[in-house]
C-alpha cells in the first residue's frame, strides 16, 4: 500500500511543478524584458525566460506543495494533544 502513496504523491508532484512552471512561463510574457536586453541576442533571453519560468515555477510548487503536507500532518498534532 505504500509504494502506492509514493507513487501517487511523486505523480501529482510533478503534475503541480509542471503547471506552476507552465504559468509563470504565461505570466512573465507579460513583462517587457526586452527593455532591458541587449539588441540581438534573442536565443539568450529565450534562455533566460525558461530559466526564470523555471525558478518562479519551483518556488511556488514548492510553497503549494509543503503547504499541502502541512495540511495532511496536522490532524496528527491534534490526535498527540488528544492523547496527552
């Protein structure tokens, strides 16, 4: 049963990275970081915008993710405080 959990956990862990990195890709399109590039170096700043996606997309599947543990683990500090 276990291998299970695992194995459904780690599914919906890259699920969750794939769609926040999808939307931050979506959401820094709408910044004009081309101001702020040099002129014809535009596989760079491609680059840079999988780069950026990337870490803005980790950072918040990573918040939503512990978030969703911490949700899941607290029924088990109530059943300790029962206990006591």
């Amino acid at each position: 049963m276990i291998p299970s959990i695992v194995g459904s956990n780690s599914l919906m862990s890259i699920f969750i990275n794939l769609i926040c990195i999808a939307l931050s890709w979506w959401a820094l399109q709408a910044i004009r970081l081309d101001k702020l590039l040099k002129p014809n170096k535009i596989n760079q700043s491609r680059v840079l915008y999988i780069l950026l996606s990337i870490a803005l997309g980790s950072l918040v599947s990573n918040f939503l993710l512990d978030y969703l543990l911490w949700s899941r683990q607290l029924p088990l500090i109530l059943e300790i405080v029962v206990l006591v």
